[in-house]
C-alpha cells in the first residue's frame, strides 16, 4: 500500500511539472523576445561593440586607417556573420550576390540591390564620387545601417564635401587611410626569391618617349613640363594635347606600340595628390615593357605601391633637363636600362576585391560604429595635393 502511494504522488508530480512546463514556456519566451526586440532597437552607439585593439590584431588591422598598411588581406579573411544586404544604387554591379560568387567571395551572403529591390530596410548603402545632400533625403536611414562613400578621382576633381559631416560612416577610396582601400592595382612580390627574367628590354626599341594625355589643362601643369622636357630629349605626345595619334578604342594595339618602339613612358597624373596613383602608371607603364617615368603622389606612396626599382619619379630630378640627361645615359646603356625590370617576375598584380572585403566588413560582428566627423577637412586637407610650383620634398 506504502508503494503505490509513493507511486501516486510521483506521477502527480510528473504530471504538475508537464502541465506547468506546457503553459509557461510559451510566455517565457515572450518574454525573451520582447527583450531581443528592445535590445535591437537600442541607439547605434549602445548597440556596436567597440573594439579591444590590445586583445584583437585582427580587428585592430582591419578597421585602423592610421595603422600605415592598406589591411586588403587581413579584411578578406573574415568569417561569416548573417545575410547582408547593401543598397548601390549608382553602381553597375550585377544584383542579387552574383558579384559575390564571381569574385569567389569567402562571403556570398551579400546582395545588392537597387532603388526599393528589397522589402526590408538595406544594411548598407554605398555611394559614388557625386553623391549631393539632395540625393540623400530621399533615403530612410536606421541607425544600424552603414553608408559608404567611393572615390576613385583626385580630391581636385570631385566636389567640396562641405556640409557632409558626420554623414558617412566608412570611406572607400585609394587613400591608405580610408576604411577600405580601393586602389587601382595592388602588387605582390613572391616569397620564393624568383629569378629575374633574363631579357634585353631595349632590344628594337627606336624612341625614346612617350606620353598619352588627352587632358591638357590640369591644376600640377604636366604639360608644360612635357614641353620643357621635349627642349632636351624626344618625348611623343599621343592625344588631343599633341600631334601623335593611337585609336584607344583598340587599347592593346596602342600598348603593344608602346612596348615594341618606347623605352619610357611618361605616367603623369592630372594632380600630384597623396596617395593618387591610377592606371596610367600600373596599366599604361608596369604591365608594358617599359620604364615610367611618375609624376603625381608622393615618392614614398610610389614606393610602397610598385615593385622595387620600377620606374623613375620626376621629384627625385632638379628640373626636366636633369631628368632627360639621365634618360640618355638609359638609353645609351642597355645594362642600366634592363636593371629597372629585374622585378619582371616576381610578382603579380592581384585583384584587391572590393566588394568581397565590403561583404566581410558588413559580416564582422563586433563592427564599430563609425562616422567620418568632418569629410571636407578629411579629403581635401592643404597637405594632400601639392600646387603646380610645389615640390613634395618642399612639405
């Protein structure tokens, strides 16, 4: 009698611990879903972990634009987070996360979208060079989502940014210092000491300059030092700004043209800004077989963008004439000239992925909540471009 009393009262217990578990459990997690609810709405600042840089090198190098590296590698090795969408509307990427999967993205779990493409609210929201405070009233922006602004022109030809403070929170241009570094190429040298390849770079070679150049009135004046420069050694100008003409339409038959009859390209860019090397010295010189000749960022920022003894900086010549004197004595001298390809080799010049690296941002989960405090004082600060009668070494 003792025994089924004992199992009686079990099995009431059991049955009052089903029944409560059963009644309870959905208002228990009521509870913690209104919780979730209020945490998500907290003010951003509230919300974003901020970073122990001691504790963390690889975030410390992924968000630090002081950190003197460009941090492409370290921002394309971070792990998934959830589904992402970013809103690019002035850009012609393929929709949905076809970029993604083209560009073989460690991430895939982007997608982007244009205009109202999505029912819910994007993560981020990138935008181009023209982007004015007109445009950006038409979007509705939650204090989560990340906006972005991309640069690829000089600070001399985009607009002012004034009035943009505290609007964007990440920049994406070719500066060093930028959230995310978007250069024009990215060189890479081998770690297994590859030999030069054994070559005479000037073999055939009949001329001596060569510059294409269809922009003639730029604020670093690099015609005029063409012109000067022209006083002392033969330079072709190819272009509206001269008499030398090469249909670009057909681009490799103007770059093999200049491979087989120049031994130097003059890569001069339209302003000498930090920072701002573009395709006429990695396109138009590095990838031809022939030596450029720079004007534009500074020479260290040349320095740590190309392979060691590339090309020649017209910064480290007194005047055009000092310059020509030492492109003679090249031209004369096939063993000096070849020297400057040794580098031919032992490299490559790799895709920087920006859109994969943009993705992996977005996934980080302890991601900063940043903001670009004053974007005209940032972007266009006195000592980021030099004048026309400036020297770097004069700053």
């Amino acid at each position: 009698m003792e025994k089924l009393y004992r199992d009686f009262v079990l099995i009431a217990l059991l049955f009052i611990i089903v029944t409560f578990i059963l009644n309870f459990a959905p208002i228990l997690k009521s509870c913690v879903d209104d919780k979730r609810e209020k945490m998500r709405h907290l003010p951003c600042e509230k919300q974003t972990h901020k970073i122990d840089r001691k504790k963390s090198y690889l975030a410390g190098s992924v968000w630090d634009t002081d950190s003197g590296d460009d941090r492409i590698v370290q921002q394309m090795n971070l792990h998934k987070y959830r589904d992402i969408v970013i809103a690019a509307d002035d850009f012609n990427e393929p929709l949905g996360n076809d970029k993604f999967i083209k560009d073989e993205c460690y991430y895939q779990n982007c997608k982007l979208i244009r205009g109202h493409e999505h029912g819910s609210t994007p993560d981020a929201r990138i935008f181009n060079t023209n982007v004015n405070l007109n445009g950006l009233k038409q979007f509705y922006r939650t204090p989560e989502q990340v906006w972005i602004l991309y640069i690829l022109e000089g600070p001399l030809a985009t607009p002012d940014y004034f009035l943009f403070d505290n609007i964007f929170n990440w920049t994406a241009t070719y500066r060093w210092d930028s959230t995310i570094v978007a250069p024009y190429e990215k060189w890479v040298s081998f770690n297994n000491g590859t030999k030069p390849i054994k070559k005479n770079y000037a073999n055939g070679k009949t001329k001596q300059c060569a510059i294409f150049v269809s922009n003639c009135d730029t604020t670093n004046r690099r015609l005029a030092y063409v012109r000067e420069l022209q006083k002392h050694i033969d330079v072709d100008i190819y272009g509206s700004c001269g008499n030398k003409r090469c249909d670009r339409t057909d681009e490799n038959k103007c770059f093999d043209m200049l491979s087989r009859d120049y031994k130097f390209y003059l890569a001069f860019e339209n302003s000498n800004c930090r920072d701002y090397i573009t395709e006429k010295f990695f396109r138009n010189g590095l990838m031809q077989d022939v030596l450029p000749v720079v004007m534009g960022a500074h020479p260290t920022e040349y320095k740590r963008a190309a392979p060691p003894n590339s090309y020649l900086h017209v910064e480290n010549f007194t005047s055009p004439e000092d310059l020509a004197k030492f492109l003679h004595k090249l031209d004369k001298n096939d063993d000096l000239y070849n020297k400057y390809f040794q580098w031919k080799g032992s490299g490559s010049f790799i895709n920087t992925k920006f859109w994969c690296r943009l993705c992996a941002l977005l996934n980080y989960p302890k991601m900063p909540h940043l903001s670009v405090k004053h974007l005209h004082s940032w972007w266009r600060t006195p000592s980021v471009c030099i004048r026309d009668d400036q020297r770097w070494s004069d700053t």
